[in-house]
C-alpha cells in the first residue's frame, strides 16, 4: 500500500551537506507493522517523516494507495495527511487542550459536525480505554496516558496508515509493553497499516512482521520476521541484533558491542 | 491625620475622578487598536521566519527592521513626529482622542515582537502535529498558537496596558488629560506635593490592580503545568 522509492533527503549543516536519507527504497504492504531500526543519526526518523512529507524529499517518489503524495497540491496533500496518523516520542498533545478536546482536533481539522464529533472522540477513547480522562489536561497524565491518548487522536480520524516515531523511547519498559499492546491490538482489529522507528530492538522483534535496519542513510538490510528461517541476517549487527535479541537490547548498544570485538 | 493628607485633595476628586476617566478612555482604544494591529503583525513576523511556517526571509528582515527602528523612537519625539498623521486622521492634534494615535503606534510594534516572541515559546512538536495532521497555517495559528500561547498573550497585554499608563502622562503636553497629566500639573508645576503624592499612589494602585488581574488571568489560562 505504501511504496518509498529512490528516497533522498539531505541537510547543509555547518561542516558541509549531509545525505541523511540516501536514495532508499522500500515497500509496506497493507496490514504489515513495518519497523525501522537503527542506530541515532542513521537517518530513521527523517526517512519516517517523509512518508506524510513532514520532510519533503530532495528527489523521489511516495506512493500511497496508487497516488503519488510528492506531486499533490497544498490542498490534496492536507487530505492526504489526514488519511495518515503520526504518534511521535514526545506525544506532542495540545497542553491548552483537554484530553476531550485535543482528539477532537483532527475531527474540527477536517470539518466533521459536533456531534458526530463526540461519538468519535468516545469512541476513540474507549479504545486507548481512558474514558475516565475526558475532561483532563494533559499535563496530570502520565507518559502512558499521554502517549495512549496520542493514539486515540491518531484513530479518531480513521487513518489508513499510522506512522510512530519513536513511540516508546520516552517510557519505562513496563508501559512500553503496554502501548505495543495497543498498536498491535489497532493493527489486527482495525487493520491500520503501521510503520514504527525505533533504537529498541524490544518493539520491533515483539510486534513488527518486517524489519528494515537503516544504517548511515541507507537501508543495510530488510528481513521478513514472519518467516524468519528462511531469511537468515546476513550483516553483523543483523545477527547481533536478531539472533541474540535479548541480548542487545538497543541499536547504540548492539554497535558498542561490535566496535569492543573489533 | 488622615483629613490632612486627604484635605486638600477632597475639594479635586471631581477633577480626579474626570483624569481617571481621560486615563481609562485613552488606555482603552489605543490598547484596542495596539492589539488590533500588534497580534496579527506579531504572528505574521512569526510565521513569515526564516525556517517557519510561511517563510518569506526577505520580507522578514524589512518587517523586522521597520518594527526596530519604530521601537527605537522615544515616545515624545513620536508624539511630535506624528502630529500631521494624528491631525490627518482625528482631524486634530490636541486633545484625549488626539493622543491615542501616537499612543497605539508606539505600541504597535512593541506589541508585535512581543507577540513573535511568545509563538516562538510554543513547542514546534505540537505544530508539527498538527501539520501531520492535515491542518492548515490559518487553523494551526487558531487552533494551536493561539491556544498554547494565550496565557504569553495575556501577559504580553498586561505589558503593554502599564507601558500606556506611564507614557500616558507624556500625553499631557498636547493637552491630552489624564491622571499622569494631573499629577504633573497639581503637584508638579503648583508645587502641591500632597497631590502629587497622592496621585501617584492612585497610579501605583491602578498599576497593581492591572498585573494582579494580569497574573491571575495566566493563571487560569495556563494548563502546561
């Protein structure tokens, strides 16, 4: 459903261009959980945020569902986003907003009336299961609560596709499993197709069904977890990473060890 | 003790309560027209920024200049230099309506950077949610700027509205009233200190009363924390 091709992406920083994203293709089909692991700085994140052109690509094409999001109009392109959620590490809810108010926002964005509002917004909530936080400000949430109620603002507009960036980076490993609960829960019953980043090699080897592993601006590796027999990880921190996955837990940390046993 | 420093004083309330009035009336429009002008311009240098929404660099450092050097001028010499535009517009230039002209320019562009300043205060994460989210620079500054940064606009407003009282008093040089006028001429130019100081208790008074309401509003407003 959701095809990057020839990605390329880079900044002039102080010490000359950088390509943080360069030339990468890849393809999500529909009902995947697509991870994307690697290490800080292998240009994961940029990547991610070209999807819904957040970072429009210097060359390169997105194509969602048969349409190609680079060539769209300002008009068609802020359909288009409202078609994809983002959740992202630090949850970015409107403080000024309530909880009730905030997943109303993508609902008041795309013009939908009051009162189909509210029964999304309940709707929405319930699934997250933080009805009792209705009339709260985010900053008396927790972490998890924020992060759930990013959720709940991402499904409210009955998304196709759900970018995370980084969803769990920001909480304790307890309530990390508890939002990979709910992502993999919204994959398979809503059947929102989901493409997560993250350094944690905990979220992608417990919910993704493939796994790109990003290294420097390119894609080193892809392997298909579904059918992990048949695909053997081929570069060393692959075989790190998924053959002693308890073991090195994050990305960074799994570099670390290769560098010590050079 | 207390009808001392009331006595002579008792007999100017009806002049006292006539200043408060030019005070109250000159304070009002011009803050209302400074708003008027300062909030869009401020979120116009905002969005315009190099690296922000609606980047138009070139545009932004005429804006940004003009607003300096506006910011610059002293209020009198503003007040002097105005006078033809503040004829033009109120048909003359004495009197309490004639003093709001130099009175909301001068605060135009003060309110404006003012204003730039708190959008810049909000978190780009949030405004990048929200571009994620499919909404356009018209509803992220209506929906989310103005929302995350209400209570920087307030206090940003409480500025402004004590910056006019004092310079207010300027304004009895072209016979524009007012409770600072007052004092000037009862106190200083008659030498009747028990006026004066009590005149300027009323303004300290009047001073306090704005920032509590001020502080109170960010109060309530404020749900960051």
């Amino acid at each position: 459903m959701l095809e990057l091709q020839n990605i390329l992406k880079s900044f002039t920083g102080a010490d000359g261009r950088h390509d943080v994203v360069n030339n990468v293709s890849l393809s999500v089909g529909k009902g995947d959980i697509y991870g994307i692991i690697g290490a800080s700085g292998a240009g994961k994140s940029t990547l991610l945020r070209t999807i819904n052109l957040l970072e429009r690509p210097d060359s390169g094409e997105v194509w969602l569902e048969g349409v190609d999001l680079t060539k769209l109009g300002k008009r068609e392109l802020r359909l288009a986003r409202g078609q994809i959620g983002m959740i992202f590490q630090h949850f970015h809810l409107i403080e000024n907003r309530t909880v009730y108010d905030n997943i109303s926002f993508p609902l008041e964005i795309a013009g939908v009336p009051k009162k189909e509002r509210r029964e999304r917004i309940l709707e929405s909530l319930a699934i997250v299961d933080l009805q009792d936080k209705v009339l709260v400000y985010p900053a008396k949430l927790s972490g998890g609560q924020k992060q759930r109620i990013a959720i709940a603002r991402a499904l409210v507009a009955r998304p196709k596709l759900l970018l995370c960036d980084e969803p769990t980076s920001a909480l304790d490993p307890d309530t990390t499993g508890q939002i990979l609960r709910f992502l993999q829960d919204i994959n398979r019953k809503l059947h929102i197709t989901i493409v997560i980043v993250s350094h944690e090699m905990e979220v992608v080897g417990s919910i993704c069904s493939k796994v790109s592993l990003m290294e420097r601006g390119v894609i080193a590796e892809t392997l298909d977890l579904a059918e992990r027999k048949q695909h053997e990880p081929k570069s060393q921190i692959a075989k790190l990473l998924f053959n002693h996955g308890q073991e090195a837990k994050e990305v960074d940390y799994a570099y670390g060890l290769l560098r010590a046993n050079d | 003790m207390l009808t001392d420093f009331f006595g002579p004083t008792i007999e100017l309330w009806p002049e006292i309560l006539h200043a408060l009035g030019q005070t109250g009336y000159m304070m009002m429009f011009a803050m209302g027209i400074a708003a008027l002008a300062g909030i869009p311009l401020g979120t116009l240098l905002y969005l315009i920024r190099p690296g922000s929404l609606a980047q138009q660099p070139r545009l932004y450092a005429v804006l940004d200049t003009a607003v300096n050097i506006l910011r610059s001028f002293p209020f009198l010499i503003l007040l002097i230099v105005l006078i033809p535009i503040t004829r033009f517009i109120v048909g003359t230039a004495i009197g309490t309506t004639a003093v709001i002209v130099p009175l909301a320019i001068s605060a135009i562009p003060d309110f404006a950077r003012l204003i730039e300043q708190t959008l810049l205060e909000v978190n780009r994460g949030v405004i990048q949610a929200a571009e994620a989210m499919g909404a356009s620079t018209f509803q992220i500054v209506t929906k989310v700027l103005y929302r995350e940064a209400r209570s920087g606009i307030v206090s940003t407003c409480t500025i402004i509205s004590i910056n006019f009282l004092s310079f207010s008093t300027v304004a009895g040089l072209v016979g524009g009233g007012g409770i600072g006028d007052f004092a000037i001429r009862y106190g200083y130019y008659r030498y009747q200190l028990d006026v004066m100081a009590f005149t300027v208790a009323l303004i300290v008074i009047i001073v306090q009363i704005i920032q509590s309401t001020g502080n109170y509003l960010v109060r309530r407003l404020d749900k960051r924390h």
